[in-house]
C-alpha cells in the first residue's frame, strides 16, 4: 500500500481494509498540515496485544512519549501465553510465525533475543474416525473414503459448468471445490465453529480466513484441469517453515515490552482503559484513577466498545467467543502433529494443538500438553458454565485417541478469550462502514489491530499494521525520511 493511497471508500470489505487498514485516517492529513502530531503529548496505546505492543515500541524507539494501557493482567492478547506450574506452557491454540515480509523479518530477529525454533507445518484434520493430513492437497482425495472421493472426482469434471448464485462463504466454497468437500469438510466446521449458518456468512471470512487457515491456497481446485496442475505443483513446494519462540509466545512480548520500558515508555497491566470525546476529538483517556489527555489514541480494542465509549451509535458487528480447555496428561502424544481440525457435530472440541510439537521447552519429559479449542457466544451456557464441560472434553480426547488412559490427566485449566474472531456475517461491511465512519470524525483517534479493526488477521499482519501506522504517525509529526524498513531495523 502506497502513503498516498486513499482510505476505501464504499462498503468496506475487510478484505480491502486488510490492505488498507494502517492508512485509513492518517490519509485525511496531507503529511505536515493538521495531522495531531504524537510529539504534542501522551500517545495512549489501548491494548497490549501484537498490534500495541509493537506499535508502542516503535515510537518510544523514536523518542515518544507512549502509555500503554492493557485491561488484562498480563502482554500479549490473542497472542498470550499461559504458564502453568512454571513449567507448562500454553499458547491460545496454535500460534507460530509465518511471513515473507523482509520488515516483519528482521524485526523478529531483533526482538527475539534467543534463537526461536523453526519447524515444518505438520497439521491433520480428523474425519469419520480417521486422520488425514491438513490443509486439503489434491493428492489427499485419492485417501478418502472411495464412495467420497469418486463424488468430489465428479464434482469437480462438473464444477465449471455450474453457477453458483450470490457471494456468501457457501457458494465461495462450492465454486472452489464443488458440493461433495463443500458438504463433508467445510458445512459442518463452519457451523460448529462459527455457529453461523455458511450461507449467511459473508465470502470474505473464506478469502481472508479459511483460505489461509485450512485449504492449502496453492491448490486450486475448481476443475480437474486445475487438479491435475496442483498436484504435480505440489511435488517442487519447499515445505512451509514457522518460526516460534523458544520458551512460548509470552517470551516474544515480554522483549517487546522491555524494549518499550528501555525506551521510555510505560505499561500499565489490568485496566481499562476509558474514552471521553468532545465530538471531534478524544480529550481524555482513563485507567483506573489515573487519567491521560492524549495527543494520539492508538485503539487496538473492539471497535463496537470504541462507539460505545464515545457514545456514537454501537454497530451490530460480533465477536466469537473462545474456550480453552488446556490439558495436561502425562502420556506421550500418540500423534505428532502441531494442530488438528475436528469437525465432527458429536465431537466438543474444534481443533487441538500440541505446544511441545512447537517447542519441546514447553513440558517436561512424558508429559505432554494439548490446548483444546471450543467456541462459543460470550455470555451462553457454554461461556457461563465451561468448567462444566472438562470431562465431556477428556472424553472427546478419549474417543479420537489422544489420551490413553484418563488415570493420566494431571490437570485441566480453562481459559476464555472474548474477542477471538470477528464475526463475517453477510451484512458486516455495511456495519464496520457506519462504525468507521463515525470513528473518522475523532481527528486523534486510530482504529489498529484484529480487534480494533474487525479484521481477521495474523500476528504478522498485526506486525505490518504497527509498522505502516508508526511510520505515518512519525512522519505525519515532522520525520519525512522514516520508513518501516528503518523502524524494523531500529532506530536506536
Ligand atoms: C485461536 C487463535 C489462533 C491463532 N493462531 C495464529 C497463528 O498461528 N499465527 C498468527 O500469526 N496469528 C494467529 N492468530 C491471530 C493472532 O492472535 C492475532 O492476529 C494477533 O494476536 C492480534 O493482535 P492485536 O494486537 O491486533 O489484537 P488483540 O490481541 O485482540 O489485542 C487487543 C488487546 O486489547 C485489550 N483490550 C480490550 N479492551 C480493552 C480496554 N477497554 N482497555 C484496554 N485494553 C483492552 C485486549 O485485552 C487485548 O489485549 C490466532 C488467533 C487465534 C484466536
């Protein structure tokens, strides 16, 4: 994205907005006019996940004076680890480092004091009582059941010829790999995972998500031409390679915070943070007794609580919620791969990741721990009780054959992340358009992050965003010659 790119216009996609996020309201200012210059005072971080925490960093590098104020009690967000017993540790379901953005790059291995570990993806999905390797690649059809992958051989003879009518994520994903995948992989995961129904899900949450997450995006499969293609293609891939923290992902940010300590800046753990406007800028922001009248509010929190504080009108646009039940059993993993999809109805969890298959570190010999995802609506029975549902849990670990003996569980901690996903329902980008539009008005404000933008995004993304944001707030207060190349690299 170029500095001079127009903020989108429209109905925002988020697909757009992922490409033009960090540059939405710093484009109102031409660079030097009446931009509010972080140099004129405080810049109040909200949030102490991957897009405040680096973007905190970069400009107390730059000699700002930066505040961050993060509600929960610990770094990191969506990205933060949990340490048990001092010795086991868990990530939000599977995290790991995957760019080849050369700033992203470099910026990793300046903050990454020790060397991480790299390993190659090995991820499986688990499917009427078997497993199979994961994301889908040509090759793997001939492995399914013979009735099924004839199908799918004759869905996708087929699938040029049909029309598949408007753009949501079920007719996306019919285009792509025709009805029989569509209806055995993706129906069902998608309803269980999103709870919403895949027809009244917006495509995007395919092009941005799924796409990235589940379906192998090299393999294009819309036809046997392309079949054909893919699979010989698949026999030059180089191996994807992710890079992770030796200790866990906690380790990643609490370097960044004593950068951002090094440099100047503060912290303040376990509060959150208020905003209070005066129509056209936010004058005040508050943590708990203290208060800070900021120059820049960098707002990496939820959007709808951003309207709500500055009492603009709330748009209709959700967050998933995420259980985490964590489970700590002294048996050898039986399988080794670093996370697997469970789709089944029957079946609680969603996906399990294995923290030691990113780096043995995270355990101790014979014990192995496995990070068992369940979503759900913040405030149901599921977010109210979830301590209720650890055996239903074990049991399904039991039953695909992760645990052995259930003699063996040695603990079971659960954790809820309220804000893991935003929710693409077909009319989201006619919501976050009204949410952004209002937001625009508040000259000092900037949207950033997953949360802040509704934006289904990666670490690496989130890392861009504090890249290209510092960069205009730092260029925007007078430093012409800054780019993310030297933010990456450090500027001290
Ligand atoms: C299950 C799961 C698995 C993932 N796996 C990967 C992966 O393997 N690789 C990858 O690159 N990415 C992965 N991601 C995505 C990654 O976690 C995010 O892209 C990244 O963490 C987003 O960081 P952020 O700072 O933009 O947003 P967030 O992490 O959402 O940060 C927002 C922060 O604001 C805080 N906050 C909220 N309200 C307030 C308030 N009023 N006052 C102060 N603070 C407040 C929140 O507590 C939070 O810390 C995964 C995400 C999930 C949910």
């Amino acid at each position: 994205m170029s500095d001079t790119s127009p903020p989108p216009t429209g109905s925002a996609s988020p697909v757009d907005m992922a490409a033009s996020a960090p540059t939405m309201y710093a484009s109102k200012h031409a660079a030097g006019t009446d931009a509010p210059s972080v140099h004129d005072g405080t810049v109040v971080v909200v949030g102490a996940g991957v897009t405040g925490l680096v973007t905190a960093q970069l400009l107390c590098e730059a000699g700002v004076d930066v505040v961050v104020i993060e509600k929960l009690p610990q770094l990191g967000g969506l990205a933060r680890s949990f340490v048990y017993d001092d010795k086991y540790v868990f990530d939000c379901g599977p995290h790991r480092f995957d760019t080849n953005n050369p700033n992203i790059k470099t910026y990793l291995e300046r903050v990454l004091t020790r060397q991480g570990t790299f390993f190659p993806r090995k991820s499986e999905v688990y499917f009427k009582g078997k497993y199979y390797s994961w994301p889908i690649k040509p090759q793997n059809l001939a492995q399914l059941p013979p009735r099924l992958a004839g199908r799918a051989f004759i869905d996708l003879a087929t699938n040029g010829s049909k029309e598949y009518g408007e753009d949501n994520f079920q007719n996306y994903i019919l285009r792509q790999y025709g009805p029989t995948l569509y209806k055995h992989f993706f129906e069902g995961y998608s309803l269980k995972f999103l709870q919403v129904h895949p027809a009244e899900t917006h495509s995007d949450w395919a092009k941005v998500g799924i796409n990235r997450a589940i379906i192998d995006d090299k393999a294009q499969m819309q036809n046997l031409g392309q079949l054909l293609r893919s699979t010989l293609l698949q026999f030059n891939k180089v191996p994807q390679r992710f890079l992770y923290p030796k200790a866990g992902m906690y380790e990643a940010w609490d370097s960044v915070a004593a950068r951002i300590e090094a440099n100047g800046g503060r912290i303040i753990l376990g509060q959150g943070a208020e905003m209070v406007g005066d129509g056209k800028r936010v004058v005040e922001v508050r943590a708990g007794e203290e208060s800070f009248k900021p120059s820049v509010v960098i707002w990496t929190a939820p959007i709808t609580l951003a309207c709500k504080q500055l009492d603009l009108h709330v748009p209709d646009l959700g967050y998933l919620g995420l259980l985490l039940y964590n489970v700590i059993v002294r048996e050898e993993a039986p399988r080794d791969y670093q996370w697997c999809y469970y789709g089944a109805r029957d079946l609680l969890i969603n996906r399990v990741s294995v923290p030691r298959f990113f780096s043995p570190d995270t355990t101790t010999p014979g014990v192995t721990g496995y990070c068992n995802e369940v979503t759900c609506m913040v405030g149901d029975a599921r977010w109210q009780h979830g301590e209720r549902l650890i055996d239903w849990v074990v049991d399904d670990m039991v039953r695909v054959g992760l645990i052995k003996d259930r003699g063996n569980v040695l603990d079971v901690h659960v954790e809820r992340l309220p804000e893991s996903y935003p929710i693409y329902r077909n009319d989201y980008p006619v919501e976050l358009e009204k949410a952004r539009s209002q937001l625009n008005q508040f000259d000092n404000l900037r949207l950033a992050g997953r949360t802040g933008l509704f934006w289904y995004n990666n670490m690496d993304h989130s890392m861009e965003n504090a890249l290209q944001l510092s960069k205009r707030l730092l260029r925007d207060a007078g430093m012409t010659d800054i780019d993310e190349t030297k933010l990456a690299e450090g500027l001290n």
